[in-house]
C-alpha cells in the first residue's frame, strides 16, 4: 500500500481532495489514514506549499489555512498554491503534539520513508511530493500546550548569503514583527520540515503564533494577514496594503544560552513576560518545592524574551524560557 492523493496537483482551478497513506494501528488493523489537501492554481507564476498541524496541541496555523483554502478565488491567484491544514491528521484529531499511532514527532522525522512508520511515510510525502513542486513554503507553529511564543517567523540561516537574504524577504512579506535566526540543530532542525525545505532548495520559513494550546486574537490576525500579505509579495495575487515590506526585528536563538532550562523539579512562577528585554543573569523566574526554599531562575543571556513554559508543573530540563539575541543583520 502506498501513498495517494486524490487531485491533480499539476490542474488549474480549485480542487480539494485527501492526502491518503497506509498505517499499522497498535490494536494491529492496517487502515489508510487521510488528510485534507488544496490545490489552487491559476496561470503562470510560483508554487507556494503552505502547511499547519504537524503537530496536533496547535491550532492558529490550521484554522487560518482553511479558511484560506474555502475563501480563496482561484481566479484571483497568478501561479499554484498546495494549503494542507491539518498535516499529521491523528495527532491533529487527538489534540496531542505527537502521532498517536506510531508515538513519532513529525517535526523530527524528516526525511521520512516510503516504507517506515506512518509518520515515517508522511514525512516523506511532503518532501517528495510537495515540496519536489515547491518555489517556496511556509509552516505554521505555536508552542502547543507546553511552551507560549512571542508571535514571530523563523527561518534556518545556511550561510548561503543569497539563499538566506531570499528567506528573510520571506519573512519580512509575511510581516510579523520578529524573526528568528534557527541553526542547522536548532531545536533538532536537522530533522524538520524546515530542514525538507532546504533538501527540496524551498525557499521557505516557518513560524511560531502564540501556544498554550490556546487561540487568541492578537495570533489569529497575524496568521490571516499575514497570509494576505505574503501571497501579495509573491506576486501570487495583488499586493495587499501597505505594500511594503516590515522590516523585522532578527533575534538569534541558536546559542545554547538562549535556552532556559529547569534545575529541578517544582511548580514554575515565571517573572518576566514575551517580549520583556532583560540583562543576563536576571531573575527571571523561581521554582517552588513544598520541602525547601524556591529555586531562582536566572537569563543565561541578555535579550528579549521570546518564549515562555505555559505549564507551572516541570521536571528537570524542561524549557522554561527561550530568550533571543537581537542582532541587526545576518
């Protein structure tokens, strides 16, 4: 049994159908497993792969692709694009950061098979598949149920001055008021989606918009106009106003130090809050143990925070912070 999809990603017009690829449940049963999937295209001009859901706990991304996807006038667009709302359909139906068939992250499966695991599989439909089509891409985040992010885009520096210089245009088409500067392991982009994109020679980024496992407007609107404005900066329908670009604010994640890590178990009290600039070795939270005196939690690095641990229970290691490096350029 293999992958199918059921439209014809190569036709002109409107066409939404089923990405559909064999699983081997854990009760034993093989069933095929489906996803929705949207092609509009339209005349001459660049194919754009828009996805969300790849993990299940995240839910601006897929609310605003599908109303893209039911919204859009296919004889508005000039060029393709390919919108799947919900990739990792289980996870996205159990409302849970991970396959539930296989217990695999989709985000750390990339390059996938053709004959592995389901997530695996799906993994390597979308390289293959998708972005084997694909002039750009971009992936919508949030921090799920565990992490809440200062809404911003991302996006992987390569070194290739050129190539990063296209990425972050990307980014400032999109619009969002922040990006981040992820490395070749950043939060194990070695095996992302993003990392398919680079494979694939996508010009893509990626996002995070907000997290809790929670939707809210502020994440909401720059999902949908940041949709608007990207299609009009690629020229795939008309410019949206203001047509130009905003220029972001870059904020390096990629140093071990950015990252804020629990020293024990405890209830966590954050102190400081998304987009607070802070010195490094501010106490920027505590963990609280009912048998001794609350731990202090201090910024490895100065710099703004863009990341914050949305749950109060944590274990040793856990992500309490993500505070980045602003930077002026590349």
């Amino acid at each position: 049994m293999h992958a199918t999809i059921d439209i014809d990603l190569d036709a002109a017009g409107r066409q939404s159908g089923s990405l559909s690829l064999p699983a081997l449940l854990p009760d034993g049963e093989e069933r095929r497993i489906t996803t929705p999937i949207h092609c509009l295209a339209q005349g001459e001009g660049p194919t754009l792969v828009l996805t969300a859901g790849v993990h299940g706990d995240e839910y601006e991304g897929p609310i605003a692709l599908a109303e893209l996807a039911r919204g859009l006038d296919p004889g508005s667009i000039r060029g393709r694009i390919i919108i799947l709302p919900r990739v990792n359909a289980p996870a996205c139906d159990a409302g849970v950061r991970s396959t539930p068939i296989d217990g695999l992250n989709l985000n750390r499966a990339f390059p996938g098979r053709a004959d592995g695991p389901f997530t695996s599989r799906l993994a390597h439909v979308i390289e293959t598949e998708l972005y084997a089509r694909a002039d750009y891409a971009a992936d919508f985040h949030c921090g799920g149920a565990i992490l809440h992010f200062l809404p911003s885009t991302l996006f992987v520096v390569t070194g290739d001055e050129q190539e990063d210089r296209r990425r972050l245009d990307l980014a400032r088409g999109f619009g969002a008021r922040h990006c981040m500067l992820f490395g070749a392991k950043t939060m194990g982009v070695e095996v992302s989606i993003d990392a398919a994109m680079l494979r694939q020679d996508v010009i893509g980024i990626s996002g995070e918009f907000g997290g809790s496992a929670e939707v809210t407007p502020a994440a909401m609107d720059l999902c949908r106009t940041g949709l608007k404005r990207l299609l009009g900066h690629l020229g795939i329908t008309p410019p949206q106003a203001p047509s130009e670009p905003i220029e972001p604010q870059l904020v390096d994640v990629r140093p071990d130090e950015c990252y804020v890590l629990a020293e024990m178990e405890g209830l966590f009290e954050p102190l400081v809050q998304l987009g607070d600039d802070i010195a490094a070795g501010a106490l920027v939270g505590r963990l609280h143990r009912h048998d001794r005196e609350p731990l202090p939690v201090r910024a490895r690095t100065g710099g703004v925070v863009m990341a914050r641990r949305s749950l109060a229970r944590s274990a040793t290691g856990d992500w309490l912070y993500i505070i980045g490096r602003p930077v002026a350029s590349l």
